[in-house]
C-alpha cells in the first residue's frame, strides 16, 4: 500500500549548500539554479530552489579547487553507507548569502528494560579575516575574531512530511546529542548575520539545552512525555518526547585514552581557530584523572607526533605541548588521522575509553580529500574500540558536513565551539558525558495508535530517519548517549477527538557500549499527559517548544509562517522562573531577538496563498 503524506513536494529534493563570499552588509541579491535536475524545473521558489548570492551581485564565479573537493562531502554516501544511512537527501551545491523543573505531574516514569534481540573541504585561495593570525577578539571571552564567511558547507535534509498513521503508525529516528548546529546558528548571529537555512537542523537547536529531566533511579533510561494544543498548527496537538539516560559521577568514569588530532594548517590562524583550539583543549586536560592519558598529533601540509600519550598526572608536560603548537603549512587531514589512530592503537586500553579528538576548521587540500578513504579508516577503528569526536572551529572555510560525518562514522560527539564558554559547558560542565557511552546504536520509535492519532509529523531529526523495520536490525549504525545525556523530540499530532485511550507506544532500542545484541525499553503514552491548553505545559515542554519554533523559523519552514518572533518571545513568559533564569535559556532569548532584529526575508510561500488561509493539514505542492 503507498504511503500517504502531506508535505511539499519539493522537501524530498533539497540540496547541500556553500556559503560562499557573504559580505555581512550584503543587500544585493542574485539567483540561479544550480545543478538542476528535472524536478528542480518543475519548481518555483520552493524550499528547492537553490539560490546563488553574492555581495556584489554578480551570478556566479569559477569553483575554486577547495570548493571542488569540499563538494565531495555534500555528496549523496555510497551504496554501502546509503544501506544504513537513516537519510537519502539528493545533494546539490549552491551558493547563499545571509539575510541582513516544570509543572506539576510532568513526565510518565522510568522506562522499563526488556531483554531483547537492535573533500574534506578544501582551504580557500584566501581566508577573509579581520584580526591579525592568532588573535583574539575577546581574550576574556575566547570569541573568535569577526570573519566574513567565505566558504562555508552545509547540507539541507528538507523538512519532515506528516504522515497518515494508518499507512504508517511508526516513527522511528536514530538519536542525536549534537548541538553543533546550535551553536553554529549563535554564532552567525552574534556576527550580525542570519545563518544559512540549511546549517540549522532543529534537534540539535531542541537538544542544546538542559530540561532539568530527572534522572533514571533504575533503567538506563528515562521517558518523559507532555501533549498540548499546538500554538500555531490548528486542529493539531504538540507532543514533547524527553529521553534522560544514566548519571555517571566524575570518580566513576572509566580511564580515558585520548588522543588530540589538531589542525595547525594555515587557515587555523584566522581569526583565532588555534588559539581557541588550545584553550579549549587545555581546559579539558586540567578535568582529567590521574588515571588518563593524552598524545597530541597535529597536521599541516605533513603529519607529526607531538607528545607521545602522557599520563594526566603529569599535566604541565601536556599543556605544554599544547602551547606550542604553531599554524604551518597545508591541510592533510588524512596523514594527521591515519597518525593518531596509530597512536591510539599503541595504548589501545580495554575497558577504557578510547577516543580521537579531532579539533579543525573541517577542510583539506592535502592527501584524501573526499569521503571514502577517511570514513574507512574510522569505520574499521570504531570496531577495534576507538571511536572520534570532532571539534569544529572557524566562520569562514568551513565545512560542517564533514565534521558530522565524521563524527557520525565514528560513534562519537560534533561539537562546534565558537567560544571558551562553549568549551567549559562540553569539557568541564559535561565531561563525564563527553567521555563515557553508557549505550550505543540508540533508536527511538513512536507507534501511534491510529485509532487515537490521525497524523503525526516529526519535527527534526530529517537526516536521522530510519525505516520501521531498521528499528530492530541490530546491523544498523545509530547514534551514542554518553552519561547524563538527554535526547529530546517534538512531534505534531492530529487526535481523535473522541477516544480516550493511549496515544500509542514510546520504544527505545540500545546496546551495551562493548555489546553487539539490542535491548528495548518501552513505555505506553497514557492519555493523561495531554493538557488542555499549552499555558499549562511544564517548563521543559515549553522550553523545547520555543527552541523547535526558533529553529524551525530560521531554516524556513513552512509551518513556521504563522509564528512572529514575538510569539516565540511571549513563550518564555510561560517558562517557570528557576528554568527560565538558566544562562542557556537567557541566551536564547537574546538569540531570538537578535534574529527578529536580522530577519528581513519575505514569505516565499506567499504567492502560493496568505497565512490567514493556511491548510494546516496539507502543505500546497509549488510548481
């Protein structure tokens, strides 16, 4: 039987994008189709329509060589990886510039266990920076120096569609603790421009905050849940989805074998990327126990060891390495890799943690500069034991869809640090998460009863889909949760209104870190968690709901044609103070009102008829 959606038509064909040369007082506009395929021509300014904008106007230039093989990394995965893939986008290359504790009775309890079978990027010609190499703008701080982006690589997985849950009652999502998209949106604003629509993924704007979820007492896991009238889908109904997994205290966190790959090619002067790299990993190794080690291997035009692995008992020997680290050179990421999974193999400790930290501006021109032959290396270390984490820094030559590859590959974290505060939340504040897995290959699916749920949309989590039965395929690559971690997913959901019987079923299937065979958690959606009005949702529902509105605002959704940014603002009045006051949640409000303050974009859907006369059911196909 088909299945049945309500969605665009053009959502299924969305591109990756480059950011290329975006002045930030750009106010002319340019557009072309780039690499159209057939269905590109049956489109008219659709969330398609790939536009290519220059400051001056102009409507293309000649690709560079780094821009060539950055490309490679916008590509749709090969036939082995697209197997397990939990999306299949169609890539595009484009060019974009930018625009100027809760209430009461949250929560349903602990889930209970089940015993069951679960290029690179090239470096531009030029880098456009403002500040002298390796400087700070804010040495207190650690911001990064102003930068015009320049190259800069994304890629769009388009919008999720809403499904007829009688074709298809199960959603089912690999899980995502990233929030690197979050931070990369913060910092394109705290430089006075919008970020691109395809850099904005909306779980890891949803999943960069701290709910406050309590902690599982039992199971590794636990489930909260929390439904409520949508704010501005009519006749639809908001569910907040809250997964909490196990504590870890910092005494009990295994031993760690850690290894830094650092890029010290030359575009990490710009704009402070070393500097901040340094700090950042500085504060990291002043965490460490007696019991971990840290090696350094840095990389330019040639791969070197720079400290054979240390014992962090012996700290002022490892900062020392670390400060003297200079920028040199070209970029051959793959020689710095294929050196620092030789140095972990060396001290390769069973038991313990062992993990490469990648820290780069996320770009190559040296050695293997497209996909396959790094995403092997890391795939064959990932089942020895060692698995990757990738730093990202830089505004300018970057390449995002590389540092989430490989992260990906790797059974690891992406994190984006734009400032020293970013990189005392993920290696002080969070370290025990940061370090130690509790599980692995971790999915979630939702089973609506159809009898209650007419249709449902997930809101995120595009490049995360998996297919219902790849829920219990133990085959299938999905995604870590380290000690202390929350995942948190929002849906829209049509009910029927005439029964009062559970929404349906929440299911987590995982494995041990070292384990092979998948075990399920599951817990029913009982009809008393939906409220009545989304005044009475509890903080954290409320919370997750201005970030998924905030997020789905900035990358252009269209079911985020009704929402102001003033009604995103108006939502935090909802927020009790205790979670409202929180430094994370201060600082989205001041991101929400600096966008309000940048966004000048019209309504691209508005040709296709006004928001007063919206179909909240079904979207118009554009042609």
């Amino acid at each position: 039987m088909k299945r049945r959606t309500y969605t665009l038509l053009p959502l299924l064909f969305l591109p990756a994008f480059s950011v290329m040369g975006c002045a930030q007082d750009s106010q002319e506009k340019s557009e072309e189709p780039v690499a159209a395929t057939q269905a590109d021509t049956d489109l008219d300014e659709g969330e398609n329509r790939v536009l290519a904008e220059s400051s001056d106007g102009a409507k293309s230039r000649p690709q560079s060589k780094s821009a060539a093989t950055a490309q490679a990394w916008a590509s749709p995965p090969t036939a082995a990886e697209a197997e397990n893939a939990p999306g299949k986008p169609r890539a595009f290359r484009s060019k974009a510039a930018p625009g100027p504790r809760g209430g009461s009775g949250y929560g349903i309890g602990n889930g209970r266990a089940k015993g069951e079978e679960g290029s690179m990027g090239g470096k531009g010609d030029k880098t456009l920076s403002r500040r002298p190499a390796d400087s700070l703008g804010d040495m207190g701080t650690g911001i990064l120096s102003p930068t015009r982006t320049a190259d800069m690589y994304f890629k769009h997985y388009g919008v999720n569609p809403t499904v007829d849950t009688e074709e298809e009652p199960r959603s089912t999502f690999a899980v995502d603790v990233d929030n690197a998209s979050y931070t990369m949106a913060r910092s394109f604003l705290d430089r006075g421009q919008l970020p691109a629509e395809a850099a904005v993924r909306v779980e890891e704007v949803v999943n960069a905050f701290d709910y406050r979820y309590e902690a599982p007492s039992s199971s590794i896991f636990s489930i909260n849940a929390e439904a409520a009238p949508s704010p501005n889908r009519r006749g639809y109904h908001v569910l907040h989805v809250g997964v909490k997994g196990k504590e870890v205290a910092k005494s009990q966190r295994k031993a760690a074998n850690l290894v830094f790959v650092i890029d010290v090619s030359g575009s990490m002067s710009s704009g402070g990327r070393l500097q901040l790299v340094k700090r950042s990993m500085g504060l990291l190794v002043n965490q460490l126990n007696e019991a971990d080690t840290v090696g350094i291997v840095s990389y330019g035009s040639k791969a070197r060891e720079v400290l054979q692995p240390t014992t962090a008992h012996n700290k002022q020997r490892i900062l020392q390495a670390i400060e003297g680290l200079r920028t040199e050179g070209a970029t051959n990421a793959e020689a710095g890799l294929k050196l620092g999974y030789q140095m972990a193999s060396r001290r390769l400790r069973h038991g313990a943690v062992n993990r490469v930290i990648l820290c780069s501006d996320g770009v190559a021109n040296v050695g293997a500069t497209g996909p396959d032959t790094i995403l092997e290396i890391i795939g064959r270390e990932v089942k020895r034991g060692i698995t990757i984490s990738t730093v990202g820094v830089g505004m300018g030559n970057y390449n995002d869809v590389m540092m989430e590859r490989l992260a990906d590959k790797g059974n690891g974290n992406y994190y984006y640090i734009d400032k020293l505060a970013e990189a005392r939340r993920v290696f002080v504040d969070q370290l025990s998460g940061t370090l130690q897995v509790i599980a692995k290959d971790v999915k979630i699916q939702v089973v609506f009863d159809p009898t209650v749920v007419q249709r449902y949309r997930l809101i995120g989590y595009e490049n995360r889909k998996l297919q219902a039965q790849q829920f219990s395929d133990d085959r299938v690559d999905a995604g870590e949760i380290g000690a202390g971690h929350s995942v948190t997913a929002l849906y829209e959901i049509k009910l029927n209104s005439a029964s009062s019987a559970p929404l349906g079923t929440v299911r987590i299937r995982y494995k041990q870190p070292t384990g092979s065979t998948s075990q399920l958690i599951e817990q029913s959606l009982v009809r008393s968690v939906v409220r009545s009005s989304n005044d009475g949702l509890s903080s954290p529902t409320q919370l997750s709901l201005v970030a998924a509105q905030f997020a789905e605002k900035l990358r252009g959704s269209y079911w985020a044609r009704n929402v102001s940014y003033d009604d995103i603002l108006s939502r935090f009045e909802h927020i009790a103070p205790p979670l409202r006051q929180q430094a994370d949640v201060v600082e989205l409000r001041r991101l929400v009102r600096r966008a309000r303050d940048l966004d000048k974009r019209v309504d691209k859907f508005d040709r296709h008829g006004p928001i007063a006369r919206m179909d909240f059911d079904r979207v118009p196909v554009l042609r």
